[in-house]
C-alpha cells in the first residue's frame, strides 16, 4: 500500500513538472526566443508580458480612448486604435505586439503590404477569386440593382413616419445592408438569409469581446467558457442554415422546377461546388465560408461606409446640394439605374473622400503557415 502511494504522489509530482515544463516552454521561453529574434532585426514592440501579452496594456488604452467625449473631427485614429497609435510612435511603422502567446508583426508600412490582399498560385484558389469578381463585378452588379432599390424604398417608407425625429442612422443603415446581402446573395431565400445574418452578428459580438482575452491552451482541454460554447453553437447553426438553403436549391434542380441554381452569389457558389472537375471543384465548408464571409465583409464596411458619408453630407451642406442636384440631372425622378450610376462624379468624389478618411477595414490579418 505503502509503495502504490509513493508510486502515485511521485506520478502526480512528474505530470506536474511536465506541465510547469509546458507553461515555460510556450509562454516564457518561445515569446522571448521571437522577441529576441526580430529585436536583432530591428523590429521592436512592447514587451511580452507573462501568459497575456500586451492584451491588458491595450485593453486599457482602449478604455481610456473611449471614456473621452470626441470631437467633430477627422483625426480619429488615435480614438479607434489607441494602442497602434501610440505603438507607432514608440517604436516605428511596423512593430512587433502580443495577443496573448500569439506573436503579432504588425505592418503600417504601404511599401511592405504587397500588391494584393490575397495570393495564391494555385488553379483552384484563381478559380475561387475568379468566381467571387464575377460575382461583385459587371454584369452581374446591374442584376442587382433592382433588388437594391427594393431595400432602399422599404427603408424610405419606413422613414416617413419619423420625419422631424432624430433616428439612429447607423442602425438603419445596418437593417437595410442586412436586407441588401440577403437579396442579392440568396435571392428568394433572403428571409432565410437575414436569419443567418442575425447569428453572424450574434458571433461577430463574441469575438470582439473576447479578441484581448488570454488563453491557457491546455485549460481549454478540460473547460469551456460560455462564450466558447455558445460561439460553436452558433456556428453549427449557421451552417445547418446555409446547408437548408442549399439543399431547397438542389431539390429545385433534381425536380425540374428551376434550370440552374440562379444568378445570385449562392448560386454561383452551387454551380462550382457541382463542377465536374474535382481539381477545382469547391467544398461545401468554401461554400459555407463564402457565404459568411460575404455577411462580414460586405455588410459591415457598406453598413460603415453609409454612416459616415451621410455623416459628412451633414456637415459640409453645400456638397450636399451639389450631390442632390447631380442626382436629379441624371436620373430627374426615375430609380437609379447601371448606366446613370457610372456618371455621378460628383457622388463618386464624395464616396472616395469618404473612404480615404473613414474606411471601413483599417487592418489585415494574414497567417505565417511555415517557418520563413
């Protein structure tokens, strides 16, 4: 009995030792051994702080940039990333920082950040980039137009009925961006499609509010945090939701009651995901993850994109006027249509000039996927 016991305390002793070897080895040693490697290269950065990083330093920074009124200006990147603002300042245009263990180089450098947002050598990701232009791009833009307008008179109508009330714009104009995906991505399925977008925006809250939060690897092992959970819940959700629409194309096609999967996003997406060539044919998860990130990227920088232009006619009323009578020059009082948008200058000025002082991405995130 004797020796079961020391057997057993010398066991729990030795898996004790291995995990205090882990903890070292992961959030001690690799964090300094990156720190000092890029240090040597010039790259320098707040320094890590054990098992969190910089997370608690930027998560203060933020707190302090939020707590004070702003004023009506355009110098607005010291209040929506405080932490890369001053970072900048303090070490230079590209620096390294720390989410948690997680070694971050960050790049503000134009002349460093390559030509494209994306690069690929393969025939089938030119295929999916090829896809995807196709679909926001020419021909297929002018179809949706008029789902567009139909979003838009919706919203209109409904801003009848508050004329003299102060209304929360950016609000409207998430609803009415919501609406737009979902009609020009999933066409007769929208009502389906807003659903979804409803769970993304549930998700897209989780992980804002748990971006700066530091993890132990191995804790997650044996316990979830709520949010963890509910986040998985949420994305098993949102793909049994895509996969329903999928399947309700499918059967239109098995039965006859429809030629071809349609001309919207998700059936540009079904027509690849059934391509007989299996090199270039897409995965449902592609499929899935498309449709997703179509939510993400186009609902939240249009939503963005409205708010601050609508913001700026505001404040500056004589581009107001120059916009508004450039609009009834070209269309007088008919809907907009593909071939009169292309000769709104002075609109075009208004929404480059919009995007060159608020845009709506302010940072991309890119992987290393091998030792370089």
């Amino acid at each position: 009995m004797g020796n079961l016991l020391i057997l057993f305390i010398a066991s729990l002793g030795l898996c004790h030792f291995v995990a205090l070897l882990y903890v070292l080895y992961n959030y001690w040693w690799v964090p300094h051994r990156v720190q000092f490697i890029m240090s040597s290269q010039g790259i320098r950065g707040p320094p890590y702080e054990f098992t969190h990083g910089n997370n608690k330093q930027i998560l203060q920074m933020q707190k302090e940039a939020y707590s004070k009124p702003m004023a009506l200006t355009h110098d607005i990147f010291p209040r929506v990333l405080p932490h890369v603002y001053s970072y900048i300042k303090k070490y230079g245009k590209n620096y390294l920082s720390w989410n948690g263990v997680q070694a971050q180089l960050v790049i503000t450098d134009p002349e460093l950040q390559g030509d494209s947002l994306v690069t690929s050598e393969s025939e089938k990701r030119a295929r999916q980039r090829k896809l995807a232009n196709y679909a926001f791009h020419g021909e297929s833009l002018k179809n949706m137009i008029p789902a567009i307008i139909a979003s838009v008179e919706t919203m209109l109508e409904k801003w009848k009925g508050k004329e003299g009330k102060e209304m929360e714009v950016f609000q409207e104009f998430g609803l009415l961006t919501s609406e737009m995906i979902s009609r020009t991505a999933f066409s007769s399925s929208y009502l389906e499609g807003e659903k979804i977008f409803d769970m993304l925006m549930k998700l897209s809250a989780i992980t804002g509010r748990n971006m700066y939060k530091a993890k132990i690897l191995f804790i997650g092992k044996f316990w979830e945090p709520a949010d963890e959970i509910e986040s998985d819940k949420l994305a098993k959700m949102i793909h049994d939701s895509v996969m329903k629409i999928v399947k309700q194309k499918e059967e239109k096609v098995m039965t006859r009651e429809a030629d071809n999967f349609g001309r919207d996003f998700l059936g540009l997406l079904l027509n690849a995901y059934h391509d007989p060539d299996e090199k270039i044919r897409l995965s449902i998860q592609y499929v899935v993850g498309e449709c997703k990130s179509s939510y993400f990227a186009g609902q939240k920088t249009t939503n963005s994109l409205l708010a601050w232009t609508i913001l700026l006619l505001a404040i500056n009323a004589d581009w107001q006027d120059k916009a508004r009578a450039e609009v009834i020059e070209v269309f007088g009082n008919q809907n907009p249509n593909s071939q009169g948008i292309a000769k709104l200058k002075i609109i075009t000025m208004i929404i480059n000039e919009t995007l060159r002082l608020y845009p709506p991405v302010h940072g991309v995130v890119r992987k290393v996927e091998r030792e370089v």
